[in-house]
C-alpha cells in the first residue's frame, strides 16, 4: 500500500480528487446553510402572500359590488334604467341577479342572470327582516350564507337609499370563491379555510368539513397559522401548515443539492482522473521503457501522439533508445573486434590493480604464466619479491610509464625473457586505479639478435684477418729473427752469451714479442667469444682503445690519418656490455676506412665528449658521404651501399641494436662527398659520475 | 485496474441516477386524467381544464391526459368508456358532456367499478340521475351543469327582447334525446308566461332545410336547444339563417363565431376552466360525492355583429349592454 501511494500515478489521482470533492463539498455545505435560512423565511413570507392575495380578492368583489350598488343606487330612477342592470350583470359576473326593492322589501323590478325576470307575487325578497333593521343604521348589509334551489351558496348584499328609503340588492354566489380557495393546490400539506361570522366554515380543501363550525380553540402544536380578516363581511380567512411540511423545500433542496454535489465531485472525479491518467500515462510508459533498458530489454518504439512537452519527451526517448542501441551494437562489434585482437595478439596483456593483484589477462599471457590472479605481478611476471622499481603503481617512484625487459624462469626451468611495458589506464575509479601491462616474450627474439652479432663479428673477423695475421707476424719474424741469431749465437760464443747478458736481452725482447702475439690474439680471442649481454661497468675511453688496436692494421694498411680527441676529465664509466660497444665501435672505424677508400689523404676523426649526461663518442670521415635518401635505410638490417661482397649489411643495424640496448642512441650527420658523422651517445652511469666528480674535487 | 476503477466510476452515477429519478418521481406525483368527447367540437374544454389547473398551481408535466373521442359517433362512446375505465383506470375522469357522463355512469355500473369523474358541462344531471343532489351528489359524479336546459327559457326571453319586432321563435331540437325534449317543455313553459309564440322543429339525423323554410314565417326567430344532434348542424343553421335572414339564438361561443346572430351560455372553454376546480378537489383527495355540482360560473350574451350588420335588425340599446361581441377567435379569450 505504502508502495503505490509513493507512485506519481496514484498521487496524481489523490490530488485531483481531493481538488474535486473538497471545494465542491465546501461550497455545497455553505450553499445549503444559507439558503435554508433564506427557504424558510421566504417560505413563510410566500404563504402570507398567497393568503392575502385570495383574502384581497374577496374583499375587493364584495367591496366592489357595495361600490356599484352605492353608484347605482345615486342615479335614482332606476325602474327605467334596464342598461344600467345589464351592465352591472355583465360586469361582475358572480352576481347572480339584482333587485330593485321599495321600502318594505318587496321586489320592484328584477335582472336575474339564469331565469326570466318575472317577479314572485307576494314575496319579500329579504327572507331576514332584521337585516331590513340594521339597514336603518347602516347603508349596507349582508346576508348569512344561503343556498340557492341547485345548492349554490350564495349571499345577499343590500344598499338602501337615503333619500326614498328604496334598496338595491345583489345575489352574490359564492361557489367561484369557495371553489378558488379550495381546490388551489397548496404545497406541503398547506390547509386553506373560509370562516363565515358564525365560525362557519364556507370553504375548505377538505370538502368534509364544509358548511361545519370550526370548535377549536388550540392550534396544533408545530403548526403555523396565517390569517387574514375579510372585514367586509366578517370572515377569516386561516392557512395552517404543519411547519415540518413548510420547511419540506429545504430537505427538497437537501436532497437535490446532495445529488447535484454527488454527480459533481462524480464528474470532477472523472475528470481529475483522466486528467491525472493523461498526464501520468506518458511517464509511466517512459518508465516502463527506461525499466526495459534498465534491465537489458530494448523497448519498441513507442508513440508519438502528443504535441506536447510529453511528445517531446517520448520523441526524445524514442531517439536516445535508438542511438543507445546503434551505440550498443556498434560496441559489441569494437568489444569483438578487440577481443578477436586481445586473445590472437602474441602479447599477453594484463589488468593490474593497485594492489598487484592481476583483475584479467587475456588467454596469451595465461599460457604463459597460467592463471593466478591473486599472487602479486611481480611474482608473476619477473620471479621478484618486491615490485619492480619503475612501475607506475609504485608509489614511491613517480614514473609515468614503465618499459623494461623482465626474465622469468618458466615451468620447464628455462630463463625467459620479457619486454614489460606498463601503461596507467587514464578512465578508472580512483579506488581502483588500474595499469594495463603488455608482455611480448623476446626471447627469442634475444637469441636472434645474439646470432646477428656473432654473424656481425665472424663478418668483421673475415674482413679484419689479414690485419691479425700480419699484427701477429710482424713479432713472430723478430721471434725468429732473434731465435734464429741466438741459436747460431749459442753455438758459437755460448758463454759470452750468457756472460755479457745478451742471451737476457733477446729472451726479453722475444718474450715481449710473444706477449705483444699474446695480446694481439686475447684481443681477438675477446672480440670473436660468443656471449651473452652482459652489463657491467667499464671506461667507454678503454673500449676505444682497444678497438683501435683491433683496426690498427687496417687504418696503417689504407694510409688513415687518425686524430683522436680525448677530454682532459675521466669520462664516467658507462654501463652495458665493453665488447658489445668494441663491435659497435669497429664496424664505424671499419665503414669509415671503407668509405674513405678512395680518397688521397683518407682522415678519421675520433672524439670522446660529455654532452650533460650523456657520452658522445664521434667517427668523422672525409669519406664519399651518404646519399640523403639512404639516410633513413641506414639502420635497416640487411641494408647496404657498399659493393657485393664486400658487406653483409648487418653492421649498422647490429649497432644501433647494441646502442639501443644500451638505453642510448646512434646519429647521422652527411654531406655526399664531403664524409660522414656518427655520433654514439650513451648515458653514463651517474652514481659513477657523482662518484668521479666527488673524487676529482 | 484502472477499467476497475472506471466500472464502479459508471455504477455509482448509474445508481445516483437511478436513486435520484426515482425520488424525483415519487415526489412527481403525476397523475393521469381519462378524458371522453363525443366530438372534436368540445375541446376547448380540454384547453379550458388545463389553463384552470395551471391556475390552480398545478405543473402540466406531472399530469398526463388519455382521450377517447367518438368522433359525433354515439356508438362509439361506450367501448371507449370500457377501455377508460377497465383497462386506463385514470385518476380521475373529465366527460366533455351529458350523452358522455351518462354513458359512463352505465359502463361503471355495469362493471361495478366506479373512476372518480368530473362532466364538464351537462345539461341535467339531476334529471338524468347521474347526481342525487346539487350540494351533496353522492357516488361517483361531480362536475359543472351547464344548466342549459333550464337557461333556454332565459335565452328565450333575452332573444324576444333585444329583438324588439320577433314574433315568433322557431325551437329546433332533437326529440329523440331526453335533455332536448326537457328544455323544449321548459322553453315552451316561459314562452307562456313571457306571451310569446314558439314553434318547436325537430332535427336528428340529417338538415332538413325545405322543412324548415316550410315551417319559417316572416318576423320569425331561430332558436336552438340543448342537443349535439343539433350542435353537430351548426354551419348548416348558419348558411340557412343568412339566406333566409332569419336570426338565430344559440348557446356557445363557437356557434355565434360561425354565424348564429345570439349565444347565451357557457362557453367550452369556461366550462372546462370551471371543471379544474373540481378535477383539482378529487385529486387533493376529496370525494366527488362531497363536492357540489356548479353550475356556470359565467354566462356570456354573446353577439355577432358582422351577422347584425347583414341582418338589419334594430336591437334593444340596454340589453345590448349585456352582450359580448364575437369576431373571429373572440371566443377563446375566456
């Protein structure tokens, strides 16, 4: 119950029907208080009304009659004044007829209205002769009330003349009268009654009591009484009505006003209803609708049959249904398109949560690693206890990105390797701060590029050979120039030999052969050794060194001007691989050589530099220099300018993939016959340079 | 749910309907009056029972009228009366006349089964016994007596009178009805007393004009008495009066508009008017044997003096004063 009043619908409906009943009940209630006040008192003046008006009436007709009597009879001469008779026959038409008596009361002439006028022999017209007696004092008289031969009642109205003592008489009948008042149709149990001076009564709706004398002497309780004097003959007359019966109109008007407020508020009802049904209807079904999506179900189009702010609002619905579902649709098709993408890719990717803990990977990564989300990703990515120091979730460092290569070692105990690149998720919770890792399994990838160096340096190892073979036999031939000359020594003077310390002397300068021999071949023996990488910290000034060492030969061999630069501070130690930066640094000596080849005064440039934190070492040739179009190609595997045979075009790309490896960069600066630049920058170690600084201060 | 609401919505108004009509036609009362005519030429006396009812306070719509007209068909009077008073049953009963009120009377006897009723002008319902006495007429018959058979000798007289050179007074009739017959006796009983010739002319079924003129002298007057036989031959009397310049002395209003030079009585009309009184007194609860009979409240001398004019005649000055002059529709200014 609760629930369906807290409904717009049924509040709606609350409001319009109490709109309707409780001012219609209100005006209904103060309409009937007042007017039943007003109905009452108007009720009784009414009745006063009617029973003066039939009171003036009758006075009026008898008043009127004495008037044309006392006028006829001024005239004089009457006898022969038929007219005068005729016109007050016609003219007061309850006169039944009129006589013209002498003094005694004997009937002179006679104007009857139903029988001819011949006059009765012997017969006093006045069957009451004290009436005669009365007219001595007074001009007018009236008679008791008679009935006529055919039962009409009837009264006489004489007038007597002063002058001659003669009299004008009228029967006046009484049955219009009688019959006015007593068939008139009163209202709620109204009595009219006629009383005659002797308390007779002469008319009354009760036809029962006629011509009965009226003996009450207490009016019923409760009734109302209004009377009136017909002073002209005496009479009364009374209406009584029960005063229950006279207030009847205002239970009438009760009852009326109460049907009238019940259709009322019935109709207002109604209409608050529809109303509130009209207006609710449109949100309901927007409800409904909105309930649908809420719950996964597209509603169908709905209606738009309003003009109003509701058909605007469906419109508005209907098209916010429609771009939802194009949108919804247009999701699922990216959704599977990514997913087709996530789970083929050969990456793995991996959601992880601010706690380590791993909320998805996708199906690559899981064949890597397996399924276990809850140990933490540095356990799981890279065989740590701790997470990895650059990691973006890592809130004591502040790295924006991470991108490192992780090893883990697999089921089978064989070391992987790792790219890991993490990348905060910008449109998260900031409770659930997200990163999103991708993981590409390089090992192999490692292994290849470990090959293409060692290929790199067999390459290199051809090409430098013939260097070696006559490094390595320059101290041989002294060997055995010095064998040989102390053998035919030993044979001749032996002792002086030994005595004067010449036989020192050559062992010392043959050792020292054999140890230069030694060198040559370590160098070489390094060089050539297939490894691994591996980072440690070595002097980049050194590595140069002994790279040059390596092409000594070879810039002898093609005339090579070599000026080396050096800057007086120690360069700080760099961290990486020294023999990996040697192969580096003897594939651009070597490319150098080559591309100076041709030239008469053939000169390399070699310079060690800081550049802020950074080590730049420098190869400038005055060589044919590099087309500008080949610029972009120059680090591409396998690319090359140099004729067939002579270069496998592995070296560039070998390099800038060691350089990079090194965290650092290679540059090309050209000028097409004018020689070449190329700059290696490497980042050096900084707890060394602060180290260095520290000790040089 | 809302369909729910919406019935009982409808039943409700149906029932406060249904309620509310229902008290209002209670409270209605409306009552039915059978009425019975023997001819179309007695309605006024219908419009005169209305207007006197509408004078009395009553409303018309809570009353409602059954009428049986015989079409000036005497036969067709009483099955009319059987299917008022066994089948309608009214209120109460209005009969237009004496032929209508005796017929009735006999029906009700017959089928021992008495319906208030209320003749609206008859001749003689003393004579006729449909009443025991004027004042108290006991059983079921109250109403107005036109008291035309007992006026003729009045109109007899007036005729001579204000026709100062007549010098006798042809009285058409109808021998073969009672009331026609009685109001000739009593006619031809004032003539005596009043000297003056009379010649008495019987008419029932057909205008017999060469009968007439037979019987028709010079300085001769028509008069005719009480019957409907003779009612029914009003334009027949008229055509005959204007080519024999003879003038007639009639009873009604009607008559004098369609030619009859004098009309002394009640009028349909007036009757009718009287009789509300009545038929408003039985409806109020009293007994029809209570009520006195009445006779006319009005008599009108009615003259037509287009007929005057045409005829010629010098007419007594004061008597005139009496007289009510009838054009065309004056007659129903009652």
């Amino acid at each position: 119950m609760k629930h369906l009043f807290r409904s717009v619908r049924y509040k709606v409906l609350l409001f319009g029907l109490i709109m309707s009943i409780i001012p219609l009940v209100l005006i209904s209630v103060y309409y009937l208080m007042e007017m039943s006040d007003y109905v009452e008192d108007s009720a009784a003046v009414s009745q006063e009304r009617k029973v003066e008006y039939f009171a003036e009436t009758i006075r009026n007709d008898i008043r009127s009659t004495f008037q044309k009597l006392d006028m006829m009879m001024s005239m004089g001469d009457l006898e022969d004044q038929s007219g005068v008779f005729y016109d007050l026959l016609k003219q007061q038409e309850s006169i039944d007829e009129i006589v013209l008596l002498n003094a005694e009361g004997e009937v002179q002439t006679r104007y009857s209205r139903y029988s001819i006028n011949q006059i009765a022999e012997g017969g006093l017209w006045v069957s009451d002769q004290a009436e005669l007696s009365v007219l001595a004092n007074d001009n007018h008289v009236f008679s008791n009330v008679m009935f006529n031969d055919y039962g009409q009642p009837f009264i006489q109205l004489i007038v007597r003349s002063e002058e001659n003592g003669e009299m004008l008489g009228v029967s006046l009948q009484l049955q219009k009268l009688i019959g006015n008042v007593s068939s008139y149709q009163m209202e709620h149990n109204a009595q009219v009654y006629l009383r005659d001076q002797n308390e007779q009564i002469i008319a009354h709706q009760d036809y029962s009591r006629l011509w009965q004398t009226d003996q009450r002497t207490e009016v019923p309780d409760n009734t109302m009484v209004i009377q009136s004097s017909i002073d002209e003959v005496n009479w009364d007359l009374v209406m009584e009505q029960p005063r229950r019966e006279m207030l009847s109109p205002i239970f009438d008007m009760l009852r009326r006003g109460s049907f009238t407020a019940s259709f009322m508020i019935l109709f207002g009802s109604m209409i608050s209803i529809y109303a509130g049904l009209y207006f609710v209807k449109p949100i309901e079904r927007l409800q409904s609708g909105m309930k649908h999506m809420q719950y996964g179900y597209w509603p169908e189009k709905m209606p738009v049959d309003r003009n109003d702010e509701f058909g605007e609002l469906t419109a508005a619905f209907n098209d916010m249904n429609t771009e939802i579902q194009e949108k919804e649709r247009r999701l699922e098709q990216e959704k599977e398109r990514l997913d087709i993408v996530v789970n083929s890719m050969d990456a793995g990717l991996a959601v992880v949560k601010k706690d380590y803990s791993i909320a998805w990977m996708n199906p690559t990564l899981q064949s890597w690693i397996g399924d276990q989300r809850s140990v933490p990703c540095f356990r799981m990515f890279n065989d740590k206890d701790s997470p990895c120091y650059s990691c973006p979730l890592n809130e004591s460092a502040s790295f924006e990105r991470m991108d490192e290569n992780l090893t883990k070692t697999d089921e089978n105990g064989e070391q992987r390797i790792y790219r890991h690149r993490v990348f905060p998720l910008q449109h998260t919770l900031e409770e659930d701060e997200e990163v999103l890792i991708v993981m590409e399994d390089i090992t192999e990838e490692k292994r290849m590029e470990e090959k293409l160096v060692q290929t790199d340096k067999l390459s290199a190892l051809g090409l430098m050979a013939s260097s070696f073979a006559h490094e390595v036999n320059n101290p041989l031939a002294s060997v055995q120039v010095y064998a040989e000359d102390l053998t035919d020594r030993l044979e001749e003077d032996k002792e002086e030999l030994l005595e004067s310390g010449e036989m020192a002397d050559y062992l010392n300068i043959i050792r020292k052969n054999i140890n230069r021999c030694k060198e040559i071949t370590n160098n070489l023996l390094n060089f050539s050794r297939k490894s691994a990488f591996k980072a440690e910290e070595f002097p980049i000034e050194k590595v140069l060194d002994d790279s040059l060492m390596l092409m000594n030969h070879t810039l002898k061999k093609n005339h090579v001007s070599l000026k080396l630069q050096k800057p007086h501070e120690k360069i700080p130690d760099i961290s990486g691989d020294p023999l990996k930066i040697s192969q580096v640094f003897v594939n651009l000596i070597q490319n150098a050589v080559d591309a100076m080849s041709e030239k008469e005064f053939p000169v390399l440039e070699i310079t060690v530099e800081m550049e802020g934190e950074e080590a730049v070492v420098s190869f400038k040739d005055n060589g044919i220099g590099i087309p500008e179009s080949n610029i972009p190609k120059l680090f591409d595997p396998f690319f090359t300018s140099k004729p067939t045979g002579k270069g496998t075009g592995l070296g560039l790309s070998v390099c800038y993939g060691i350089v990079k490896q090194m965290e650092g960069t290679m540059e090309v600066q050209s000028e097409p016959g004018e020689g070449s630049v190329f700059r290696v920058i490497l980042p050096v170690n900084r707890k060394d340079a602060d180290g260095s600084e520290g000790e040089s201060e | 749910m809302r369909k729910g609401w919406i019935l009982i919505l409808i039943a409700v108004i149906i029932a406060l309907t249904a309620a509310f009509f229902m008290t209002e036609r209670a409270e209605e009362d409306t009552v039915t009056i059978g009425v019975l005519l023997s001819g179309e030429n007695r309605i006024d006396k219908l419009d005169g029972i209305k207007d006197g009812l509408e004078e009395l306070g009553y409303e018309m719509d809570g009353i409602s009228f059954v009428i049986f007209e015989g079409e000036e068909d005497a036969e067709l009077l009483e099955p009319y009366a059987e299917q008022l008073v066994i089948e309608e049953e009214p209120d109460v009963i209005a009969s237009f006349g004496g032929i209508e009120t005796q017929v009735l009377a006999e029906v009700m006897e017959e089928q021992n089964h008495f319906i208030p009723t209320v003749f609206v002008g008859m001749a003689a319902p003393l004579e006729t016994g449909i009443i025991e006495d004027f004042r108290e007429p006991g059983g079921a018959f109250t109403g107005v007596s036109n008291f035309h058979m007992n006026l003729s000798a009045k109109r007899l007289e007036l005729f001579t009178e204000i026709i100062g050179g007549l010098e006798r007074v042809v009285l058409i009739y109808s021998d073969d009805i009672d009331i026609s017959r009685r109001s000739l006796a009593l006619t031809e009983e004032a003539a005596d007393a009043l000297g003056i010739q009379v010649e008495p002319f019987h008419l029932s079924g057909h205008f017999d004009k060469e009968a007439l003129e037979d019987v028709l002298e010079e300085g001769d007057g028509l008069m005719t008495l009480p019957s409907y036989q003779v009612e029914a031959f009003t334009d027949e009397i008229v055509s005959f009066s204007l080519e024999n310049s003879v003038p007639v002395m009639g009873i009604y209003d009607y008559e004098v508009e369609a030619g009859f030079l004098f009309g002394y009585g009640s009028s349909f009309y007036g009757q009718g008017f009287q009789a509300a009184r009545h038929i408003s007194l039985i409806l109020q609860g009293n007994s029809p044997g209570d009520i006195p009979v009445e006779l006319p409240d009005q008599i009108p001398f009615f003259i037509n003096e287009e007929v005057s004019e045409q005829l010629n005649l010098e007419l007594d000055e004061n008597l005139l004063k009496l007289t009510e002059p009838v054009k065309n529709g004056g007659g129903e200014g009652e």
